[in-house]
C-alpha cells in the first residue's frame, strides 16, 4: 500500500497501521488520504499533513521530530483536536512503537541536552527552572487562576472552577499534614506562594518558601504584603539543598520533577533534615509509569532537565531518608481536568499573549498548546501520574487514625469564620 511512497512517509504510515480501535485519516501535502484503523469508529481523528519534511523529521528524531513538526505549522488537526490525536496514539500503542528503535541522530541529540542540563549542578538547576518559570508573570497570568497556582487542582465537582479547584487542592494538603496555628512549613518549590499563602490564612501557619525562579519570588512577595502577612511568611531564591533550619511541617508541590535521578537521595535527606523529630511531609509530583522518563521534546523545549520518577523509586528513597510514607493518593484524573482548564484559558486569550511581547510569536503559540494538549492527553490515556506522598520523620506512628479527606471547602471556610470546626469533619491526618 505505501511500497511507493518515500521512506520517511512509509515509516510514519507503518505506525498509524497500529491503530486498530480508532479512526485515523491522514492527508499528506500531495492531497492523498489515507485511512487508519476503524473508520466507524467515534471522534474520528484527521491529520493534515502540510510540509512533506514532517516524515523525514519523524523518521530521525522520533516523537521530538513529531513535536518540532508542529511548531512550524508543518502539520495540524482538522479541527485543531491535537489532545485527541495524542490520546489515539496513547491508546493505540503508536508511541510504544515509536520508541523502540530510536535513531542514531535522536540517541546523540537527546544525550546532549541531558548533559547540558543535568540539575545535579547547581548552575544548571537555576537555568533549568529560568528557562520555564521566568517567562514572565504577564504571561502567565492569561491561563492560570486568581490563586496563581501552577499544578495539579482537585476537582470535588464538575462544576468547579479552576480557583475553587486549586484551594480544595491546598485544603486537601493541609488537612493532610495536620496543620495546627503556629507551626512552622516550609514549602520547597513555592511557586508564586499560594499554598504558603492558603495554610497562613486559613490555617495560622507561619511558613519559608524558596524558589529559583526570580519572577516567581517578585510576585510572590508582593502577595504576601499585599495580604499582611510579611510578618509570618518570607520567600527566599535558594536552591533546596542550600536552605537550613527546622520546621514542624514539610511540603513540595510540582517542584520534584526538577530534581533529577542523581539528586533523588539528597532531595529526601533535605526533607528529612528540614523536619522536626516526628514531623510531618507531604510530596506532591508528577511520576511516570514509562521508561521514558520526560520525552525528548518536552525535555528539549519545555522542562529542561525533567526527570520523572516512578512511584517505587520515591517509596524507596523516603525509607532510605528513614521517613516513613503514611499515605498515597494518585489524582490522575484531576490534573488531565486542570490542564484542560488551563487550555481553555490559554486559548481564550491566545491574541492578549502574543501581544505581551514578540517572543510570544507563532511558533511559541503552537510550542505551548502542543505542550498543555499533549500532558493533557498523557494524564488521560498515558502513562502520567500525580502522587501525594505523606510521610512522617521516623518509624513512630503520630498520625491517629485518620479516615477521610478533602472536607468541602465551603464548610472549612464556614468554620474558619465562625471559628469552629466544620461539623462532622473527621480528625485531620496529622493531629
């Protein structure tokens, strides 16, 4: 069928003849269609293929190629459905495939970005975390929230939204660690400070933050004055493993992912030096069921010394740090939910960010919804996961006998007003 075709066009088709459940129709710049799997199957999916270099790109480099394809406009979804593609290759094995044979070129470029980012170096660490999160604050401001929070939210309802979604995911934490007034956290990865901000207000918490990123620690500083709390929380621009001082809570949100392999035992031994005797942490990351741990082309263009764990490697390493893990909850679903929020937004106000500034030019547009679809379509059908990991520095158990978690944040507001607890709630882990 594709005999006379070229091999980089011959070499694509042969992936999508994996596709068995789905529809798949492709149109390649000469104006032939081809058709993949079952046509009568539901959201069927059509790819348009503008730039014929798009197969001899894919034939090198794999799915860093597919990516960089895309960017240049070389090939796109009929109805700009990039997440359902995506979820159709997940669930078609299409990238299994893919990544058995890599290429010579692909082995070569993917082990030079890795050795000009690795984050064991501290340098690289804070040029890793600039590349992503020092964009520019206006930048983000046009897809997050009021809360400006960068993670995973945890959707209580559907009608949730985005804000609402990201405060139940910080009640969610500090219900989890037990968080009494007084006590002191330190958050690793604070981001532009709103769970620092939520425990203060809501939990009479004092806190430090640290972060790497310049932008992040401006903004966040200006919200902690602007709320009155410069009394009780700081933010530092330090890397964890320069911090000292010790604090009755730990937690780290969306910021492990940055660590690397080679760090993964320090990271922990600084968690556990950074606790009390019998203090409580909490670890918020995403983890990967796959061998491949970031993928060439987020790695390359959006996370530059990514690593994602997988869920045995933490378990393992909390033990060796000799904290004990308490509790595990994977929210899966609830961040394929956040990210597709945050596309929504990203599109809305698409012409507002690209206005900011030339940097945000056409083919960064496309870099960056290619970015959220493609998570989104990983947390949905691939191999991403988001843990919560609770543990407790020591081998002794002081957590009670916890039950439930996530009160309505509603009620948790209700009683913070009223200063009474929530009725019914049950006993916050940690207490």
């Amino acid at each position: 069928m594709f005999k006379n075709l070229p091999s980089g066009e011959r070499y694509l088709y042969g992936l999508f003849s994996l596709i068995e459940n789905g529809s798949l129709t492709v149109t390649n710049p000469n104006g032939q269609v081809f058709e993949f799997g079952n046509s009568a199957a539901p959201n069927p999916i059509k790819l348009n293929i503008r730039n014929p270099k798009t197969y001899d790109r894919v034939l090198s480099f794999g799915s860093l190629g597919f990516g960089e394809a895309y960017m240049e406009g070389w090939w796109d979804e009929e109805n700009n459905d990039v997440v359902g593609l995506l979820e159709l290759f997940h669930r078609e094995k299409v990238y299994e495939k893919a990544r058995e044979k890599p290429s010579l070129a692909l082995i070569v470029k993917v082990l030079a970005q890795r050795l000009s980012t690795v984050p064991t170096n501290l340098k690289n660490s804070r040029k890793n975390v600039q590349h992503h999160y020092d964009l520019g604050n206006d930048f983000y401001q046009y897809f997050l929230d009021s809360t400006w929070t960068y993670s995973c939210g945890y959707q209580q309802h559907p009608s949730d939204s985005l804000e609402t979604m990201q405060l139940q995911k910080y009640e969610l934490i500090c219900q989890k660690l037990g968080l009494k007034p007084g006590e002191s956290l330190v958050d690793v990865g604070c981001g532009w400070g709103g769970m620092l901000i939520y425990a203060a207000e809501h939990y009479g918490i004092t806190g430090t933050g640290i972060t790497l990123s310049i932008e992040q620690a401006k903004l966040a500083q200006q919200r902690i004055a602007e709320k009155g709390l410069g009394d009780r929380i700081k933010i530092e621009i330090t890397d964890y493993r320069e911090l000292t001082g010790k604090f009755d809570k730990f937690v780290s949100v969306g910021m492990f992912e940055h660590v690397g392999k080679g760090s993964f035992t320090t990271f922990m031994e600084k968690a556990r030096d950074f606790l009390k005797p019998d203090g409580i942490g909490l670890l918020h990351t995403i983890a990967t069921e796959s061998d491949e741990r970031n993928g060439p082309w987020v790695e390359k263009y959006i996370f530059p010394g990514g690593y994602l764990p997988k869920l045995y490697e933490l378990t393992t390493e909390l033990s060796q740090a000799n904290l004990m893990v308490a509790h595990c909850e994977n929210l899966k679903p609830h961040y394929a939910e956040t990210l597709h929020r945050w596309t929504d937004n990203f599109l809305k106000n698409k012409d507002e960010i690209s206005a900011l500034s030339d940097v945000y030019d056409e083919r960064f547009m496309r870099m960056w919804y290619l970015y959220l679809q493609s998570c989104e379509a990983s947390f949905n059908t691939g191999s991403l996961q988001v843990y919560q990991l609770l543990f407790i520095n020591g081998r002794e158990w002081n957590l009670g006998r916890p039950t439930s978690f996530g009160t309505p944040l509603k009620a948790h507001r209700a009683a913070s007003t009223n200063g009474t607890s929530p009725e019914k709630q049950p006993e916050p882990i940690g207490s």
